[in-house]
C-alpha cells in the first residue's frame, strides 16, 4: 500500500510541466466571462462617463471564480475655450482628440493629476473592507499620473510617443494578475476628481463550480506615498564619507512600502520618486521584517540592486523588473518596478517591507509606492491620502508677471463678447452631452451585474 502511495505521488509529480503554457493542452470545467464598457443600446458609445465626485460598480460577480485580465483606457480633459464642433455631434463619435489646440478647432487639455484623483477599489467575498484602494494610474504602474511604455509579466502599459512621458497622458493598461474569490467579487471606481472622466474596460474572469479551500490567499494592492521622506541629511551629498559613515542597522525611519498582519506572500512593488538633489535617489538598501522581528532578516545592497539593476537603473523594461520612467527621459522622475512572481516572499503572521530612502535615510525625496501581495481572508483594513494629497508635484511653467493694461477698441471688445456667448453656449450643449452619458451609468453598471448572475446561474 505504501509503494502504491509513493508510485502514485511520482507519477503525479511527472504529470506537472513547469511550461508556464502547459494549462492550454488540459481541458477543464470553466466557464469563461467578462463585464465591460460596451454599449448595451447596440451603438458605439463603448465608453462610461463617471461624473465628478462619484462612484461607480464596474463588475459585482459571484463566485467561486477568478479574474484572470483587465483591461483598461480612459481620458479626462479640461477645457479652456469653446470649440468649433458641435458638442451633439462630437458627443456621438470617437472621443479622441488629436486635434492641436493652435488650429483654433478644441481648446482643451488632459488634467495633469487625473491618475491619482481616480481610486480603483476590489473587495473579496464577505469582506466589509476593501482589499485594493488604489490610485488607477499607480495600480497599473502609471507614477507620477506620467505614463511609459513597458511590458512585465503582471503588467503593460502601452503609450502613443506624444503622450508618453506627459501628465496625465491616455494610455492602454493591462493586469494579468490572477484574483481568486469564493463568494464575490466587487470591483469599484471612485472618481474624486472635480471634472468626469471617461473609462473603457474589461474584466475577464472565470467562473468555477466547487470553492477554494480555506488556504486561498486573496489579491491586495495599497499604494502609500511620503512627501518628503523624513530624512536627516539632504544637503549632504549622496555617496560621500560622510553620510556612508552613518549605520542604519534596525531600519528606523526607513520608507515603508508594505505593513500588514496575516498569512501570504508579498509580490512586488511599483516605486515612484520625485529626486530634488540633483545627484542620485538611490542607494537605499530594502529590509524585510517577517513574522514581527525587531531586526529585518532579508537585508539588500541598494536601490537599484532591490530593483534588479546596478550602477543606478537603466532604461530598460523585462519581466519582473525594470524602469517605467527614467530620470534621464525626465530629470528628476523615475517610476521603477520589482515583482517577486518566481521568488514570493511569504509571511505566516506578518510582514514589513521597507527600503531607505538614500544610505541610511539621509535624503528628504517624494516618495509614492504600490504594493501587491496575496493572503488569507480576514485581511487588516487600510486607507489612502486625501486627493489633495496623492497629487504629484509638477514643475510650473513661469508666469509672464504682471500684464500691462491694454485699452480695447469696439473691435476688441465685440471679440470678447462673441467669445463669451459662444463658450456660454458650447459648455451648455457639452454638459448635456456629459449628463446623457452619465444618465446611462447606473443602467449599465446594473446591466453588468444581471448579466453577471445570469452566467452565473446558468453554470452551477
């Protein structure tokens, strides 16, 4: 019986591939679904418009089941001056607008924060708190609300060149991250900003017909920020005697990235650093504190080092790590990512990941992070900064001083005239374009979650 046992536990371990392909060759009792953004009137208005300071349910699944992908774009622009085309007309077509504000056609702009006003916020079966809040732009490695082309395995960002590397520039985002639920799935998006925004989507998931066991480890995103990080020295230059002399052994005052209770295992991270010095952000080491030690027992060798680089980050994006943003594109910027896909740290009790801001947290830098992690439910509750709080510092472009007083003739002032009822007009018609739009929200949104429980009866 015992030889039974072990031929049936080899034969089991040769029947395991570690081809990360080898689940297409196996058929199995799933039944494939998605909620989206379509158009559930038929036409081609395939995007929802959120209005300020509201949220809405994108996806509310039962389970068991699993989101494996999402899929997201959006725009969210203001604008400054009445345009040429009529907002009923524009209203039906494409929202796209690449036309340049010099032909006198548009005048409006991308808001430059939009990615940190926005919170995408998921919560697993019965939990009364979410298990991810997090700014939409950081969830999907977009620091700084600036995006860049990349590709990891959890994550892409794909970038048109004139939007890459600008404040609140549209791109194509993707997760491939797998987020397991027994009972539900509830997926939120929490517009604080004070203009709408338009929100394409797919969520595809899976749905299954027996549970997970007790062992599942659930999906957790939190994004944190520090501005300025606490440091003791940034008039001291990085890398010299004098600040390399100072010992930093038990990570106090390090930037934490991660604090949490429970059992499951961290993934990585998105790190995001606004440098005021001048010279080098790095140089930090990261520390794990696992199951409440007092002394971390995963200690690294630098910044770059933690995010798989050396001799400062290089531009260059691979599978589990790399630079988004890079402080040669913009001085003074870098967006860097780590995931521990092959390399989970895990956690019994509790974890603390945390990484020193310049050698011994000597430098006083903005600091902004996101942190991915599994673990079992219940999970330890958290919340996010204010609005105000989570906007990126941006450089302003200088004012021209004082305007010197110009008399206005009749023709001049018939101008201003004519461009004040033309505006007047203009903003007229677009906010009832905007209200028709948002008017379907609640529709669609509850049109998902039907569609969603008829799936879901129809494969018990």
């Amino acid at each position: 019986m015992q030889n039974q046992s072990l031929n049936l536990e080899k034969s089991s371990m040769h029947n395991q591939s570690l081809n990360l392909l080898s689940r297409l060759t196996q058929v199995r009792e799933v039944r494939s679904a998605r909620v989206s953004s379509w158009d559930q009137d038929g036409r081609n208005q395939d995007y929802w418009m959120i209005p300020a300071g509201e949220s809405v349910v994108l996806g509310d699944i039962e389970g068991p089941g699993s989101i494996s992908h999402i899929w997201m774009t959006s725009f969210c622009r203001r604008t400054h001056g009445p345009s040429v085309i009529n907002p009923e007309g524009g209203g039906n077509i494409a929202p796209v607008n690449e036309i340049h504000n010099a032909l006198g056609v548009t005048w409006e702009t991308a808001d430059p924060a939009w990615y940190r006003k926005v919170l995408i916020k998921m919560t697993w079966d019965d939990q009364s708190h979410p298990s991810v809040l997090v700014p939409y732009g950081d969830f999907f490695c977009i620091g700084h609300s600036m995006p860049g082309n990349f590709a990891s395995l959890p994550f892409t960002v794909s970038v048109k060149p004139e939007e890459q590397f600008k404040f609140g520039g549209v791109a194509s985002v993707n997760c491939y991250l797998p987020m397991p639920f027994n009972k539900k799935a509830k997926i939120e998006i929490i517009n604080e900003n004070d203009v709408p925004f338009g929100l394409y989507f797919h969520i595809d998931y899976e749905l299954y017909k027996k549970p997970f066991g007790d062992d599942t480890a659930y999906f957790h995103a939190q994004w944190r920020r520090e501005n300025p990080c606490d440091g003791w020295g940034p008039d001291l230059q990085v890398n010299t005697p004098e600040v390399n002399r100072v010992a930093n052994l038990d990570g106090a005052g390090n930037y934490v990235i991660l604090e949490t209770e429970g059992k499951g295992h961290y993934i990585g991270c998105n790190l995001s650093v606004t440098h005021f010095q001048g010279s080098w952000w790095g140089e930090g080491d990261d520390m794990f504190f696992i199951d409440g030690e007092n002394l971390p027992s995963i200690v690294g060798t630098g910044a770059e080092d933690y995010f798989n680089h050396a001799w400062g980050m290089q531009k260059n994006a691979f599978p589990f790590h790399g630079s988004i943003v890079h402080e040669s594109d913009v001085p003074g910027y870098q967006v860097s990512y780590r995931f521990h896909i092959t390399d989970p740290v895990h956690f019994s009790e509790s974890i603390k990941v945390t990484i020193e801001h310049g050698h011994a947290n000597h430098l006083s830098d903005d600091w902004s992070s996101t942190a991915y992690w599994y673990q079992t439910l219940p999970s330890k509750p958290f919340g996010i900064l204010p609005v105000e709080e989570r906007i990126q510092l941006m450089p302003q472009f200088p004012s021209p001083g004082q305007l010197k007083k110009v008399e206005l003739n009749d023709e001049m002032k018939e101008s201003y005239k004519l461009a004040k009822e033309r505006m007047a007009a203009y903003s007229e018609g677009r906010t009832n374009q905007v209200q028709k739009k948002s008017d379907r929200l609640s529709m669609h949104s509850q049109g998902n979650i039907e569609q969603s429980k008829n799936i879901r009866n129809s494969f018990k």
